[in-house]
C-alpha cells in the first residue's frame, strides 16, 4: 500500500475526488495537499522521533563496551 500511495498517488497531485463510503461511490472535488502541509507534517515527524530518542537517551543509557 505505501509503494502504491508513494509512486502512483502521491500528495502533491490532485487525487480523482472519487470516494465510496458504505457502499456508496460520491463523486466530488479532488483533494490536494499543499507543500507547507507536507513540509508541516514532516517536520512533526521528525520532532516526533527527536522527542523519542530523547527519552529512550534518558531511560536506557549506553553501556561502556569493555576492550
């Protein structure tokens, strides 16, 4: 499903605006992601895995490797 969403729908493109919901196919405008909204999202993601490394930093400390 990601390589499907990443190499044929990919964000930046207007989608066919075509939905099915319950059974029921609507038909509608397409939906359209902005680059800030992209740039935005990704950004929160990478807070989001600082935020996590930090935490794993402060409750698993690196053990000294004896040589």
């Amino acid at each position: 499903m990601r390589n499907d969403i990443a190499h044929n729908h990919p964000p930046y493109r207007i989608d066919s605006g075509i939905r099915k919901i319950n059974g029921i196919e609507l038909w509608g405008v397409g939906k359209y992601t902005t680059s800030s909204e992209i740039k935005a999202a990704m950004i929160g993601l990478l807070r989001s895995i600082k935020a996590t490394f930090e935490v794993l930093e402060k409750h698993l400390p690196i053990k000294e490797v004896a040589k």
